[in-house]
C-alpha cells in the first residue's frame, strides 16, 4: 500500500521540520538566548513543584501563569491564551479562523510557519512583497486585507528575518480599516521595537503573539497571545485541553517573577548586537541590515550557501535559506551570541571572505 497516497493532496509535499545535526559547534542559527540559564531560577523553579506537577493533568487554561501574564499586559487573563510555543498558535488561529475558501494574508519575507500552518490548515496564503527597506507596502496590504476571503494578516515586528520593526501607528491603520484578524508577532519585541500592545484596547480585530523562547526558555515551548475576549473564546473551543504542560507553566511564571535577571541577558545581547553590526559593516563586500531583534541579517558578495558551509566548517553554525525574494538568497542570518562566541564568529567570516 502506499501510504503516501492517502495523504491530503495539499499537504503532501510538504517536508518535515530539519533538526539540526551538528554538535560541537557554536550555534547561532535559532535565534536563542545564548546565556546560561540562571541557576537562581533553576532552584526557585524545583522548589516549586509539588508531587502533582508530574502525576496530574495540568490545569488546560495554565490560570495561574495566564494571570501573571495578564498583571505584567495590563489585561486581564481571560484576554490571553497559552501555547506550547507562539508556533502553536499560530496552528491554532488559523484552525479556528482560516480553512478552505479562507485565505491568510503574510508580507513577505517574513517567518516561514505563517504559509506552512497555511498549507496545513488548507487557509489559501496571500503573500505581500515588503517594500526595499523591508518595510510594509501599506496599499498593496490593504488591498489583500479588504478581501472578504481574508481572514487573518501575520506581521512579525520586529520581522524575522529582516530585523526591522513596524511603527505601532501603521499597524492601527491597518487594523482599524478592515474586517479581519491582524496578528502582530511580537516574538523579539524584548530586544527592541515599539509593540502594539496599548491597541488591544481599541481594536478586537487585534492579536499580540508572544514568546518566552526568545529570552530563554525555548526549549520549554510556552507561547502566549494577548487579545480580546470574543477572540480568545472562539480560540479556546479549539485549543488542545492540555497544550502547556504543568512544568513548564511554573518554570514560566518563575521567570517573569525573576524577570530582572533576564533584562540584564537581554540588555547584554542587545549591546553585543549593535557591537555585532558595526564589525560586521567593515568586512569588505558585507552589507549588514538595521536590527531590533537578536540577530542580524547580512549580505555577502558570493554565494550565500558556499559562506554558510565554510563558516561551518570553522565551527559557527549560522543561518541559510532566508527565502528567495529581495535577494536574500545571498543573505544569511546570524544570532547574537555571548562576547566570546561573537568574537569567533566575526573572525571565521572575516576568514572566508577573505579567502
Ligand atoms: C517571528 C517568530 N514568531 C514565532 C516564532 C516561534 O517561536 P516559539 O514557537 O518558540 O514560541 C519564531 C521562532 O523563530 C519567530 O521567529
């Protein structure tokens, strides 16, 4: 039998998430705090289990740590819905709202699980090419955005891969003209950008996606989405029971109450960051792209994919396959790291470059 054949036709080409095999490497590809991470949480978090954290169901809705989330937004905890990881809310806004006939609106580049969760929810994906400077093409968005098969938009700010942000005013244009679903992914919104949290006021057609990966805790996969209520009912009908396990819960409720430990992370990733873009800048032939986030996108003058192996091969692990608009093709992305791993880094690529 061949069991290919009983896949979904629309899904069936699609290739499976590719870990990534290299040990012994620095790893600067996934966007990942690059710290230890701080012994004083590690305690507070196993202090705070309790026998029923492994052998009971954890509570669905995660109460305790939505409302913690809810104090920190200034909203309360029936406006937020937790995910095992941002990835899995974006699955689930489009189950609940895309589908057949619906169609996704995503300007592009941008991260590549908007179209896939598309494909995956058979939510028809509209891509909107970004102006040069990677900046929203505001009419042609609009355009998408009126059309009454639209059901959601995804603008990632600050934009993976690009690094730049969205100014919060542009995003309530947007919102406020049109009849549909606006997701702003706030995923790096720690390390820089204006977030468009203060507009979940004003606007019900308005969703804040957020993260703790980023800043720490990516191995954890706890997400979560500020929105409003008529909202986040209509998700929760949907939402898997138990798509947040109880540990990871109380690991993320005792990182935002140890959260000044992870500012002083992420104001050192953000220094090595501006570091970063100014030595980078001066390596002949490297264009180096403004950045809010935790990594940087660069231009090379040879082929991208020739860079990457060879800087592998000296022992940095980056990233390739951006997308093949604006001519990132001859783009690659690098993570912050910590001061040492960036010093390595900018000394294998000043190597490469030059060779
Ligand atoms: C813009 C953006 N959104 C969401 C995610 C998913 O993050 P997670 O599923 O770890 O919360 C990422 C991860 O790289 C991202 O870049």
């Amino acid at each position: 039998m061949q069991i290919r054949e009983l896949v979904r036709e629309d899904i069936r080409n699609l290739v499976p998430y590719e870990p990534h095999p290299f040990s012994d490497v620095i790893k600067l590809d996934a966007n990942e705090n690059p710290y230890p991470f701080p012994e004083e949480v590690i305690r507070e978090i196993f202090s705070g289990l309790t026998g029923n954290v492994f052998t009971r169901y954890p509570d669905p809705l995660g109460e305790e740590l939505r409302t913690e989330i809810g104090d920190m937004a200034g909203v309360s905890s029936s406006n937020v819905v937790l995910g095992n990881g941002s990835d899995e809310l974006i699955q689930l806004i489009l189950q609940t709202f895309g589908g057949p006939g619906k169609r996704v609106v995503i300007p592009v580049p941008t991260f590549s699980m908007y179209k896939i969760h598309g494909q995956i929810t058979g939510t028809q994906a509209i891509e909107v090419p970004r102006t040069e400077d990677f900046g929203l093409n505001e009419p042609a968005l609009m355009a998408e955005m009126k059309n009454p098969a639209t059901r959601v938009t995804f603008i990632a700010a600050p934009n993976n891969p690009t690094g730049n942000s969205v100014p919060a005013q542009q995003v309530g244009r947007l919102v406020k003209e049109v009849q549909s679903l606006v997701v702003v992914d706030e995923a790096y919104i720690d390390f820089g950008g204006e977030t468009c949290l203060p507009l979940i006021k004003e606007f019900s057609n308005l969703i804040i996606l957020r993260t703790f990966s980023k800043v720490g805790m990516a191995g954890l996969r706890i997400g979560y989405l500020l929105a409003h209520s008529d909202v986040t009912r209509e998700l929760l009908k949907v939402k898997q029971p138990y798509n947040t396990d109880a540990f990871s819960q109380v690991a993320a409720r005792v990182v935002l109450k140890k959260w000044a430990l992870f500012r002083r992370q992420i104001e050192k990733i953000v220094a090595e960051r501006e570091r970063l873009e100014v030595e980078l800048g001066k390596i002949p032939g490297v264009t180096v792209f403004p950045s809010k986030a935790n990594f940087i996108l660069f231009k090379v003058p040879r082929p991208a994919d020739e860079v990457h192996r060879q800087v592998l091969d000296r022992g940095v692990l980056i990233r390739k396959n951006l997308g093949n608009t604006h001519g990132l093709e001859q783009c690659l992305r690098v993570t912050v790291g910590t001061r040492q791993e960036n010093d390595v880094f900018l000394e294998k690529i000043k190597e490469v470059l030059s060779s």
